[in-house]
C-alpha cells in the first residue's frame, strides 16, 4: 500500500469536510436566517461548527452564491484526489487503473470527473461522448445518481464524494 498517497488521500478528506462544514450547502428554507449550526452528517465526521451571517439574513442572491461556492470546493476535491493519485504513483498521469482491482473503478471515475468535469465544462452535455461515457460509470458505481434530483454531474459531499474517497482508498490500498 502507498501509505503516502493513503495519507494524502485522508489529509484532504478531512479538510474538505472541516471548509464543507463552514459552507454548507443551502436550501430555500434558510433564507431568512442569520446563522446556522454544522448538520448532523458534519458533526458525525468530527466538524461541528456555528456560522454567522456579516449582518443581514440570507437572501436568493446569498444562496445562490453559497451553492456555487459548495460546487466549487466540491469540483475541487475531485481534482486534489486525481492529483494525488499521479504525484504518489498510484496511477501516473494519463494512464489508466487497474479495474480489476476494488476501487479501480472509482479511481478511473475520480479521473475522469476531473478531466471531464472539474476541468471541464461541469453542465453534463447528452452529446458529448465524453459526458455519457462519464455518466454512466457515475450511475454503475452509484445507483442514486439515477434519480432526477441527481441530473449532470453531481457532487454532492455526502453522495458522491465520501463514496468516491472510500472506493480511492481500497484501491490505493489493493495497488500495493
């Protein structure tokens, strides 16, 4: 097992929950609020924090932009993962994964969601080959994204991401 990139691999997980945590993700019922406490999904993993509006509640405008900045962090762990598979050697930069390995799926999703999506345009296009190949390895390894709520390319932390990471970290530690 590639204990470094292991550890790398965790290092950004917890960091990615602790900033998740302080920007959350937001729905209409919020609006209106001033402050608000880490949810229970947070608190689980060990981030439990109290944020504050500067002065006035959130407005639409507030959420839409908390929505966007929770994407942003989250396309951005997508792509810290993918790199630190390369940079430790787990899978060199333009190859492909073992997929015969556990994980080996997931890592060549992470890869791709990073090249194709992170990196990319993030609006799934139904006739970029690219895209469909994408999602349908998304629906193989994660059935719930086959729901509408789901559409594109989702990366929702608790979703997506944590299952992601989990499936990366077998495989980093099945690669030897």
């Amino acid at each position: 097992m590639n204990k470094a990139a292991y550890s790398a691999i965790e290092q950004a997980w917890q960091a990615c929950v602790k900033v998740r945590a302080l920007c959350p993700s937001a729905r209409e019922e919020e609006i209106g609020r001033t402050e608000y406490e880490s949810t229970a999904w947070y608190k689980k993993r060990g981030a439990t924090y109290f944020v504050k509006q500067p002065e006035d509640p959130l407005t639409h405008e507030g959420l839409e932009q908390l929505r966007k900045m929770t994407a942003f962090i989250n396309r951005s762990f997508i792509i810290v993962m993918a790199a630190m598979l390369e940079s430790h050697g787990v899978v060199p930069y333009k190859s492909e994964p073992d997929k015969s390995l556990d994980g080996g799926e997931h890592v060549l999703l992470v890869k791709w969601l990073r090249n194709r999506f992170a990196h990319g345009d993030y609006n799934y296009n139904p006739d970029d080959p690219n895209h469909v190949e994408t999602r349908l390895l998304l629906e193989k390894l994660l059935p719930i994204t086959k729901k509408p709520e789901y559409s594109g390319f989702p990366a929702a932390i608790d979703i997506i991401l944590e299952p992601l990471k989990d499936g990366v970290l077998r495989y980093i530690k099945n690669a030897g």
